[in-house]
C-alpha cells in the first residue's frame, strides 16, 4: 500500500456537505439486508457521519488500498483505523459513481459507530444495495455483471414494493459472498463479529 496523504480540505468539506445536505440521501431510510423487516440504516446516520468527518473523529487520505481496483476503502480496526481512504479512481468526485463509492464507505462508517454483530459479507452486502440505491436515483445503476440483484432490488425498493426487495435480500448476500469470497482481505468473509471488537 502506498504511503496516504491528507486529502484536500475542499474534498473534505465536499463530502461533509454531501454526507449532510445531499437531497438523495434524504430517501435513504433501508433496512439491514440480512434483516429486512427492521430499521437499519436512515439519514440521520449519514448526517452523523458528515458530522464525524467534519469534526476530523474520521480522517480522508489519498491513497492506494491493498485490494485492486479497489476504489476507495474504510478500515474498521487496526492501523488506519476511522480513516476513509480515497483512491485515484474516486479522489476527482466529479461523477455519479465516485459519490455512489462516498455512500458505500459512509455505509461502512455507519455498521463501526452502531457497532453491530456482522460479517464482512452482510457489511459488504448492505453497502453494495446502498450504493446502488443512491445511483437508482441519479437514474445510473451499480452495473456489476456478477451482483445483478442489487439494481433489481434497488428499483424494487425506491418503488415501494416491499416485497420484491425482500425477496432479493438473500440473493444480494449470496452475490456479494461469491464476490469476495477468498479474495485477500476478506478472511472470515461469513463470521459475525461485533466492530469493536467484543
């Protein structure tokens, strides 16, 4: 991994005020995939992440991650810790898919405050339907060929058809455990643990 660098102010204030103020993310009140019948995530957790990133609680770096093509990264633990990491491919934030890359990683930044018992694949998971959700609404769609769940779901769920999206829930957990399963940094790729670590 290369050696970070603090990110421009002006990115972070970007990403503060789009964390804060972003009018999409005003829709974004979904459940946890693996549980879809309860409350989950809402925009006052996205608010409060703007708010951490503001208050430099999460730091922004430049950086290369350890995974390929990885497009930006958060750790939960460890070294680098509650820092968000921007790589080259989404440090411009001038398109659709690099703020559809802020929303994963905030998603991320959401399970380490809640501190929930999950895995890395319902982690994964939720954010993955996070970001297409987001770019459902910029009328794009997250596009991947191997987790086509995801834009169905998506489309299903900004429609209001609950049941739809329910029905997709275990194939997104499904597609995003075939996505990452044996891939360098997701070991344990199925074990719930709790993000602070007990």
């Amino acid at each position: 991994m290369s050696t970070a660098q603090c990110a421009p102010q002006k990115s972070v204030d970007a990403i503060v005020h789009f964390l804060r103020n972003g009018s999409i993310l005003k829709n974004f009140t979904f459940p946890r995939l693996h549980l879809p019948n309860i409350h989950g995530y809402d925009p006052g957790d996205y608010r409060d992440i703007g708010d951490k990133l503001a208050a430099g609680d999460i730091d922004v770096v430049l950086a290369e991650g350890s995974i390929a093509g990885a497009k930006a990264f958060y750790k939960t633990s460890g070294q680098g810790a509650n820092t968000l990491n921007l790589t080259p491919l989404t440090s411009p934030l001038n398109k659709p898919e690099h703020w559809s890359t802020i929303v994963h990683e905030a998603t991320h930044m959401i399970q380490d405050m809640k501190k929930w018992r999950v895995s890395l694949a319902e982690m994964e998971a939720d954010a993955h339907f996070a970001q297409a959700l987001f770019l459902h609404y910029k009328g794009a769609s997250l596009g991947t060929g191997y987790m086509p769940s995801f834009d169905a779901a998506a489309r299903a769920f900004a429609a209001g058809d609950k049941k739809l999206f329910k029905s997709k829930c275990p194939l997104m957990l499904a597609e995003v455990g075939n996505k990452y399963d044996g891939k360098a940094g997701y070991d344990d790729l199925f074990i719930k643990k709790r993000l602070d670590g007990n």
